[in-house]
C-alpha cells in the first residue's frame, strides 16, 4: 500500500512539468514498471466459484477503494507491460505480473502465489479530449493466472488514465476486470495498477535521421537546418518557401533566377532570356509602340496594337485608311466608308438588263431567257459591297388591283430571290410589289402596257 501511495504522490509533484504526446505512430512503443493490488470482494458474488468462501465476496463494485481491507499488495515491482502502437488510438499491451495473496475479501489465508501474463487492447480518448497530459483509456483483452500454482483463464476489461509528464514519461493508473473461465477453480477478481511507462522508439517516415515529432516535412528526406524539410536545388533557401525548388535562385525572388538580369524573376518573366520591361512582363520593345516585340508584327516600325504594331495602310489610296475602309481593295469616297458609291449611270444600266427579265404568262416564274440578264445584274450589285438594291414589280391594269398587286409582289420577289442563288447577299437585297399603281406608260395602248409591265432596281432608301 505504501508503495501506491509514494506513486499517487510523484503523479501529483510531476503534474506541473508539461503537456506530452501520447502513444502514438511517432512513440510507438512503451514499457511500464510498477506495482498491483488483488482484490477479489468487489467482483460479484458468484456461487459457482467454489474456490472463493461467500464471506470473501460481495456485490460488484461493493467496497471497491477498500484497499486497507482488501488489496493484496506486494511491496515490491510487481508488475512489468510493452505496449505498441497499432493505429487510430488503440495500443496493444502485453503484461505480467505477481504478487501475493493473504487476504480474500475479509478472510485471511496462507501467503498464496499469484502470477498472471494478460494480453490487452486499449483505446485512448486523449486526442478526442483536445490533447493535453490527461490521456483516460478503456480496453479488453484476455489472460492467465495462476493463483497457489492453480491456473485458469481470464477475460479482461480495463479502464485507466496515464499522466504524461512529458514526451517519454508518464505515471498510469489502471484497473482490471478478470472474469475466470473457470468455476470450480477459478477466481474472478479486480487487479489494480501504478506505474511509471517510459515511452520510445519515435518514427523516421522519411529516413534522414529526424523524427517525424520533430520533423516538420515527415515524409520527405531533409536537412535539419530546415527541420526536416528539404532543399533540392541548394541555394539555402528550403523548398517550402522556394518558389523554384528545383533550380537554384535568389532570396530577393523567393528562390527563383533571374536569368537575364532584368529585375523580373523568370516564372514571372515572358522572355526569361532577354532583358526587357517590367510593364510587358520581362519582354522588350524595339520600336517603343508599348507593344512587346514578341507579339508585334513589325517590332521596328511602331503602329497601334489594333493591327499587331503595324502602321495602318491605304491599299487602294482612296484616302480611307484599310482599318476603317469597308472596301480596302476597291477605291470608293469617305462618305460610304471606303466603298465606291453607286451613281445614276449604274443604276440605269441596271434597269437596261431589268427591262429584259421575261416571266412566264400570268406567272412569277423567270424564263430562261433571262439568266444572263440576272447575271450581269448580280455582278454589278458586287462592285458595290456596301450598298443595298431594292427589287420593284410592276403590272399593266388588266385584272382587279388585287390580283395586280400579288402578282407584282411574287415577281419582285422571285427576281430577289434568284439574285440571291447565283451569289448576291440576301441580306443587301429587298423586294416590294406596287401593282399597278405606278405606271410609266398609257395602259390605253398594247404597247404602254407592255412598258408597264416591268421589274426596276433601285436603292434602298
């Protein structure tokens, strides 16, 4: 008993050193020195364990911090247990022990060897409390005792608590649950723990000598200038805070070169190799037009970014500069955006071939005859690509204005439509019948009507 109680008291003048690691994957090995207590009285009665009197048991958990009257305590090391780290917070622990019995419950008896090996599977809810050196565990496991050279087995549940007074030291506290397998010869009992668990074997992942507590890039071989981390390219700056890990550089860029001395480092450098301007990201400007030579089409000859550095051109000398000339290649005037303008000339000359446009009688269908009339018309109309033309249909004033007007309207549009197979823009043409109501001869004469009867081109107003 005295022993426990010297062990009760380090716990309370070791509280204060500091907050350690529990067990784990950097500590995964541990031994433990200490003392146990046998006590039989708070594990239940069971009446088919012969081998304990009535007298020497009481109900579970009865007079269970009994230890004056019930511990069995050797007053000596007692007890010694390895345990391993095996992932997620549980710790296997393999433990032996001895003591001696003199007391069963109440009832004293002849000093009675004890011996028991036990194998246990602890789990620890120090991370789930936040950490710290409070690290509470509960576990089961199994085992065998030999109480006065009589064995039997065992199953085991724990609970527990380990004070860490640092990364390596700890003081565990621990009771066990031992249910006997046994009845006519088994003893069911609770076995108590101190000790004092040295903790040890850290992990190296990476294998350069630092362990991975202490290693801030674990899985990575590094130096210990850096902690552990890394640096590939040597130029002492570690590849945490390297830019350019893999190529030597230069603090004043975060590790990386500047390979053409130009003040921008190279990954923020378009021309890495040539001495250029901060404003175009490292690349120079020959001519000085603010665009970088690499994306100028004349690096010698400044000239507006909107046509790649080059100056502007006049190709067709109309004085309306190719950028804003609708028609670069084709003289026209200023007032039609480059584009020639279409005169009084060539609009007569389009009505000497609309004169000749033959449809079928009473029809909107064109007459073969007519295609090389339509044709010229067409190739006109494209010599002026900013125009647009307006397709007109007439009649004579036979048949009800009705009829005159559909029929009219069915021929200007079959007129535009044709146009518009052999090449010309939909988009540049326009249609309308006015019947007859505009004629440009009597309709009294077979001859005036004849005049009437027509399909004029005109612009689009």
């Amino acid at each position: 008993m005295k022993h426990l109680n010297r062990l009760l008291v380090a716990a309370i003048l070791f509280m204060g050193i500091g907050v350690a690691n529990a067990q784990d994957e950097n500590n995964p090995w541990a031994v433990e020195v200490g003392v146990n207590a046998v006590d039989v009285y708070p594990a239940g009665l069971n009446e088919d364990q012969v081998r304990i009197p009535a007298a020497a048991r009481g109900d579970i958990f009865d007079e269970y911090f009994n230890a004056n009257d019930h511990w069995n305590i050797l007053p000596s090391v007692s007890r010694l247990a390895i345990s391993r780290y095996i992932g997620s917070g549980f710790v296997f622990t393999a433990a032996g022990s001895i003591n001696r019995i003199d007391k069963l419950g109440d009832i004293s008896v002849d000093d009675l060897s004890y011996y028991s090996a036990d194998g246990e599977v602890k789990y620890s809810f120090k991370n789930a409390l936040g950490g710290g050196w409070f690290d509470p565990s509960i576990g089961i496991g199994g085992g065998y005792t030999w109480v006065d050279d009589i064995g039997f087995g065992t199953a085991n549940a724990l609970a527990g608590v380990k004070f860490w007074f640092n990364d390596y030291l700890a003081l565990n506290l621990q009771s066990t649950y031992k249910h006997a397998f046994e009845d006519s010869y088994g003893i069911t009992h609770f076995q108590h723990s101190a000790g004092i668990v040295f903790q040890f074997g850290g992990k190296d992942t990476d294998g350069d000598g630092i362990y991975d507590k202490d290693d801030e890039c674990p899985e990575t071989p590094g130096l210990p200038e850096f902690n552990g981390c890394p640096d590939t390219d040597g130029d002492g700056i570690e590849d945490r805070n390297d830019a350019c890990p893999n190529t030597p550089g230069l603090a004043e860029f975060n590790g990386c070169p500047d390979t053409d001395g130009d003040g921008i480092a190279d990954p923020q450098d378009e021309c890495p190799t040539v001495a250029g301007l901060a404003a175009l990201n490292g690349c120079p400007d020959a001519d000085g037009d603010g665009i970088a030579d690499k994306d100028d089409a004349c690096p010698n000859e400044a000239g507006p970014k909107a046509n790649n550095g080059c100056p502007y051109q006049d190709r067709d000398g109309d004085g309306v500069l190719d950028k804003d000339d609708q028609c670069p290649d084709v003289a026209g005037t200023v007032a039609n955006k480059g584009c020639p303008e279409v005169s009084v000339e060539v609009i007569k000359q389009l009505n000497e071939y609309s004169k000749t446009i033959l449809f079928d009688y009473d029809k909107s269908s064109i007459r073969k005859e007519s295609y090389a009339a339509l044709q010229s018309i067409a190739d006109i109309m494209k010599e002026y690509p900013n125009t647009t033309f307006h397709v007109e249909g007439h009649t004579d004033s036979r048949g009800s204005d009705a009829y005159n007007m559909k029929l009219s309207k069915e021929r200007a549009a079959s007129v535009k439509d044709y146009l518009t197979t052999i090449g010309m823009d939909g988009n540049r043409l326009t249609s309308e019948g006015y019947g007859e109501e505009r004629p440009i001869a009597t309709n009294n004469t077979a001859a005036g009507r004849q005049q009437n009867r027509r399909v004029e081109i005109s612009l689009k107003k």
